[in-house]
C-alpha cells in the first residue's frame, strides 16, 4: 500500500503520493471538470466530441409524387384509377416539394416532375371520362 500524500513543499507546489512521483502539473485554466472545449472555427462553444451525423435527405415524398404522376400518365385509358393516382401524384409531390424547400429533402425537380405528371395524368384521365361519356 503506498504512502499518504504529502503536504505541498510551498504555495504553487503539488502533493505528491510518495516521494519522487508526482501526480501531474495542474490542468491550464479554462481547461478539466465542467470546463468548456476551446473554442474552434465552425463549432459552437462548450461543444464536446466529434460533430453527429447529418441527417439523411427525406426523399420519400417527392419520389413517390414522380412515381404516381407518371403511373396516372402510363394507364390513362383506366380513367378512375389514372384520376385517383394523378391526384396522390400531386399531393404527394407537392409535400416533398415543401420538403425540399424547407432543406429537409433534395430532390425538388422529381417533386416538381410529379406535380406536373399527375396533372397531365388527371387531365388525361378526365378527357377520356368526357370522350366516353359524349361519344355513345
């Protein structure tokens, strides 16, 4: 078992826990237990670690608006089927538009081909709802 500490030699002096070996210089001022990081460029201060992962990209809604507007565009002859899927096509591209606006998506161009394909889709399905309600 080793020795108690013993007593500084003078003001400024460390205890040391048996003769010859010292504990270790003071931590600089600023610096040990709820003391903040230094301050780096780029990294709020009092920030510890390494910088988190960003986050993914929601691209989700804006595929699916693409996906949808261009499915209700393909089956226009199926005229309810292409009217309700042109419609989700719009909503949904519509929801990732906003996403990418807000920066949480970044695929605002297939949001916006999704928009415009499920309108061409409902146009699309519509006129042939009205080609086959006048023509009989």
């Amino acid at each position: 078992m080793p020795p108690p500490p013993i007593a500084p030699d003078g003001p400024g002096q460390m205890p040391y826990a048996h003769p010859g070996v010292p504990y270790g210089p003071p931590p600089p001022a600023g610096y040990g237990p709820g003391a903040h990081a230094p301050h780096v460029p780029g990294v709020p201060a009092g920030y510890y670690g390494w910088p988190g992962v960003p986050m993914m990209p929601s691209n989700g809604m804006g595929t699916a608006g693409l996906v949808l507007g261009i499915l209700s565009t393909i089956i226009f002859c199926l005229w309810p089927l292409a009217i309700v899927l042109g419609i989700l096509g719009v909503i949904f591209g519509a929801i990732g538009r906003r996403k990418a606006d807000r920066g949480e998506a970044t695929n605002a161009g297939q949001a916006l081909a999704g928009i415009i394909c499920g309108a061409v889709g409902i146009v699309l399905g519509i006129g042939l709802l009205v080609l086959t309600l006048v023509a009989p």
